[in-house]
C-alpha cells in the first residue's frame, strides 16, 4: 500500500516542476519577433546588396548587438558597426564579390532584454557579381557547398577527452616502482630463504 502514495508524491513532484518549467519558459518566449527582412530570407538577387536590415515588432535595444554575412566561401563581409533605429537593425556590407550562398547570422537585444539569435539566407547569382570574380568563384563553390560557417569543429575534442601526457608519465612511473619494490621484495625472501 506504501508505494501507491510514493508513486503519487512523486508524479505530483513531477507534474510541479514541469509545470514550473513552462510558467518560466511562457514569459522567456516573449522577445522581439523578427517581422521583416532586407534581402529577405531565402531570395535570390541580381545584384549586391550593400547592406542587410532586420525589422523587428518591437524596439531594438542598443549595445550587445550583432549581424554576420558569410559568405559561400566563408568569408564575412560587415562593413561597420551595426545600427539600430527603434525596431531596425542594419548593417553595411562590403562588396559580396562571391556567387553563392549567404548566411545572416544575428544576435538582438529584445526589448524586454533578453538577446534573441538567429539566422536566414540569401543567394546571390553569377550575374550579381563581376564575370571575372565569377568564374573565379567556381573552385570555392565546388568545394565547400556548405555555406554554414564550421565554427563547430572543434580544433581538438580528442584532447579533451584523452588523458593528459603528464598523467600517463605518473601512471608509468607508478607502474614502475610498484614493479620494482616487488622485484625488490622478491628477490629480498629469495636472498633471504637462500643465506
Ligand atoms: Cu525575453
């Protein structure tokens, strides 16, 4: 009979603290809204933008703000600090002299203070760029299709994981002494057993 209230109490805990969880999270959610963008999401343009506008639906707070336009060869191409104007954010650009794929990665500070993040693409075609730089883009393109930038890549996860070379050498050197204090003692009885 003792489990049922425990099983009770505990699904009781449960339901509490998920409830919790979700009263905190409803308040989290209300940041700034993205509502518009220049270039906007997913287009494909003929020609360079020289710069990229984020209209949100509500102010954008100064300070802690940032916009990154990568390129489809990772290369990132702000020109300038960012600019905000109540709900507005904008960037200048330098020259996009690469057809392609781009990324806008963004970091706002809502209106309620709490940052919001995220990201939206754009291509550009072969005819928004200069015919030289154009064909010149097709090694790159070929290569990396992928226009995400690959912070990712850890340079060394392995490192983190694999012991570090000091504790290998004290382990060896433990691993030595405890074999030789046993050849010691060892041949110590048999020197003893043998006089
Ligand atoms: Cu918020």
């Amino acid at each position: 009979m003792s489990r049922s209230p425990r099983w009770a109490l505990g699904a009781a805990v449960g339901l509490a603290a998920g409830g919790l969880l979700l009263a905190t999270a409803g308040p989290a959610s209300a940041h700034n809204v993205l509502v518009e963008s220049t270039p906007q999401d997913g287009e494909t343009l003929d020609s360079a933008p020289d710069q990229v506008e984020l209209v949100f639906n509500e102010e954008v707070l100064e300070g802690g703000n940032g916009i990154v336009v990568t390129g489809p060869n990772g290369s990132t191409y702000e020109d300038g600090e960012v600019q905000t104007d109540t709900e507005r954010a904008w960037i200048g650009l330098s020259p996009l002299d690469q057809a392609g794929d781009y990324t806008i990665n963004y970091r706002i500070i809502s209106a309620d203070g709490h940052p919001l993040e995220d990201s939206l693409g754009f291509t550009l075609a072969d005819e928004a760029v200069p015919s030289d730089e154009a064909t010149d883009a097709q090694d790159p393109n070929g290569t990396t299709d992928d226009g995400s930038p690959e912070e990712t890549d850890s340079e060394d996860p392995v490192a983190d994981l694999a012991m570090p070379p000091w504790v290998a050498v004290v382990i060896a050197i433990a691993v030595v002494g405890i074999v030789v204090s046993i050849l010691i003692r060892f041949m110590r009885s048999r020197g003893n057993s043998d006089a």
